[in-house]
C-alpha cells in the first residue's frame, strides 16, 4: 500500500459565524398566526439569527472559515482545497468557493457544493477523501446560508424556522482515521416536498408569480428523516467501525428538535450522550448548522477532544449524509 493511501484525515479545527441579529417567537408572529409556545413545542426553536445586508455569504463563510484556520493554526496557504456548501448562493457563475478563497488571500482550488441541509456532511465526506488519497493536505468545508432571503415571511408553515450562518471544519492529515467513511444517498422522487416556489427559471419568466421562496410539505419531510435517518446513522457506525455505544456526542442536522428526539430513541444511544440542540437559538440554517451546533458544544465545554461525534445531514433533494468524526 503506498503512503498516499494509508494516511488518515482528522478534524483539525472548528469556525462560526453567528449573525448579529436575534430575531424572537414573538417577531415572527407579528407576521404569522402562531405562538411562541407553539413554536418552541413542536420545533424546539426560542430564537433564530437573520443576517443583515452587509452579513453576506462571503463575510459569513470566510469569517467561520477564518475561525476554523486559527483554531488549526494553519495559514490560508496550507489549504489545498476549499468546499464551500450553500442552497442559499445566488451568484453561482462565480462560486462561492472561490470568493472564500479570494478573501482568504490564497489562490486554492476552490469549488461550491450543493446538497441542502445534507452539503456539510457531504463536502466532509469528499474532503476526507481528498486528503486520505493525497490529493490536498489540509481542506476548508464551510456551509454557509441566507435562507432568510428565500423565506416567504408570511408563510405559517415555514417562516419559524430557518435562519442563516456559517460554520466550518478545517480536515487535515492525521496518522489516525478520525474521520470515518460517509454514508450518503438520495431520494429524489420525493424531492418536490422541499423546494423554491417559483424557481428562479420562472420568476424570470413571470415576475408576477413573486420571488421564489422556500416550500416545504413539512409532515412529508418529518416522516422521511424520523423513518430514514437512524438507518443511515447505524450505517455510517458501521462503515466506521464503531458501535452505536462508542458514540459520545449527536449531532444531526438541526432542523426540528422532535427529529433529534425520534433519532435518539431510535438509536439507543448511551444514557449520557450530548446531543446537540444548537437549533434552539440558531433555528435551521440548513448547510451551516452541523458545523455551527458542534461549535456551540465546544465553546460550552459540553465536549472533549477525542469524543466520538455521529453527524447526520439531510434535507432538500431529498438528501443526506452521515459520518462518524472524532472531535478536535
Ligand atoms: O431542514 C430541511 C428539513 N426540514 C425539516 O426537517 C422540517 C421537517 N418538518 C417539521 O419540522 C414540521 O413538519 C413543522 C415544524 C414544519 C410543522 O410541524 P407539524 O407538527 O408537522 O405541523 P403540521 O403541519 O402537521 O400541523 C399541525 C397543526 C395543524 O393544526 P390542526 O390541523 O392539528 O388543528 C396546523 O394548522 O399545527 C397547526 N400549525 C400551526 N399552528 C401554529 C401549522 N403551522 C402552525 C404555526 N403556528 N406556525
């Protein structure tokens, strides 16, 4: 076996940005027919950050990035490659890849994925490849939203939840495999429960029909990652090698606190597990909130280097991926 092949890829350091403005239960429902009290039960959220015109997708995700490089303490020129994930990026012909790069000073091979709430766990999936083959010695993979601006404010089924952010994971060479193999696929017959009404295609086309904004048939999206999503959490355990009891710390995608909870009774994971409930102040920032909730665990001494994290993405597509990770 050659060298490239037997090097591992470890988690080196973490980054977030958290947008200044905290916008409450009760904001929302100056625009909704809905309770604060209804709000935090049936999705766990108190409060959401929305980002304000200069908070752009840059300034997010080069700021989480720019976290997640001090806490490596590498230097911009280390990277060898740059994955930046959003569903959010409106100015796909320069990506959002190469901005972060641009304003990171270095001159990477840079590039924008897009796999929704799922694109975090994606990208990490790929950059442990990248670096475990040799391709690039140190990858940034940031997930970075504005979901705010393609929110429709007055829809009762959606306008409570999603929020913007930036999160980030530097992964690097290791001599141990701190990352494990993902696990990741796709239903994509049933992807029309989550999408943008009108497409940006047809709001060309008919201004008329009003900015695209989020649709989600939120019952159909809870059912499939309640009933999918501990299949593919047991199943990244085993391609790492782990068993569901070695698992120290959750952390799905934070998209409802209720499919957090199906998630870990369906698991039966140990008594003293942490699980990540960064969506109580963050809401659902779809790409950004793996990265942001295991960010919150740190700097809240919830976690320790070395535990063994369970990442579970999944949304839009629909779509989904799952690793096991050792925390830096
Ligand atoms: O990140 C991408 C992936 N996204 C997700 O994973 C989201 C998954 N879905 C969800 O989180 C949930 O479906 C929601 C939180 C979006 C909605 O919760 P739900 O429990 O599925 O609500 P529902 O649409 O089934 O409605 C239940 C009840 C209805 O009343 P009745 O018919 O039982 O009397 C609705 O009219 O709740 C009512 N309702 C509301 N009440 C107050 C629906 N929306 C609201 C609201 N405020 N905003």
């Amino acid at each position: 076996m050659s060298d490239a092949v037997a090097r591992g890829a470890a988690v080196l350091g973490v980054g977030a940005y958290r947008p200044r403005r905290v916008v409450s239960n009760e904001e929302i429902c100056e625009q909704i027919d809905s309770t604060d009290e209804w709000i935090r039960t049936r999705t766990g959220i108190a409060s959401r950050r929305w980002a304000e015109p200069d908070e752009t997708l840059d300034h997010m995700a080069t700021a989480a990035a720019t976290g997640a490089l001090e806490a490596s303490g590498l230097d911009p020129t280390a990277l060898g490659m740059i994955l930046a994930a959003s569903c959010t990026d409106v100015q796909p012909i320069q990506p959002l890849g190469v901005r972060v790069a641009a304003k990171l000073g270095t001159e990477v091979a840079a590039l924008s994925i897009n796999a929704t709430c799922a694109g975090f766990c994606y990208g990490l999936g790929l950059a442990r490849e990248l670096v475990r083959g040799g391709t690039a010695d140190h990858v940034l993979v940031v997930g970075a939203e504005r979901l705010s601006d393609v929110t429709d404010h007055d829809d009762r089924g959606t306008a409570f939840i999603f929020a913007d952010g930036a999160g980030a994971f530097v992964v690097g060479r290791s001599d141990e495999d701190a990352i494990g193999p993902v696990v990741w696929g796709s239903d994509g017959v049933r992807g029309e429960v989550l999408r943008l009404v009108p497409d940006w295609g047809e709001f060309r086309d008919d201004r008329a029909l009003g900015s695209p904004a989020i649709s989600m048939q939120g019952r159909r999206v809870f059912k499939w990652a309640a009933e999918e999503m501990p299949k593919a959490a047991a199943a990244a355990c085993k391609a790492a090698g782990v068993s569901i009891a070695d698992i120290d710390v959750l952390v799905p995608h934070q998209a409802n606190h209720r499919i957090t909870e199906t998630i870990v009774k369906a698991l039966e994971l140990k008594d003293d597990v942490v699980v990540a409930d960064d969506i109580v102040t963050t809401g659902n920032t779809s790409s950004a909130s793996i990265p942001l909730a295991v960010h919150r665990l740190r700097a809240e001494g919830r976690v320790q280097r070395g535990d063994r994290a369970l990442l579970i993405g999944f949304g839009g597509g629909l779509a989904y991926a799952a690793q096991v990770a050792t925390l830096p």
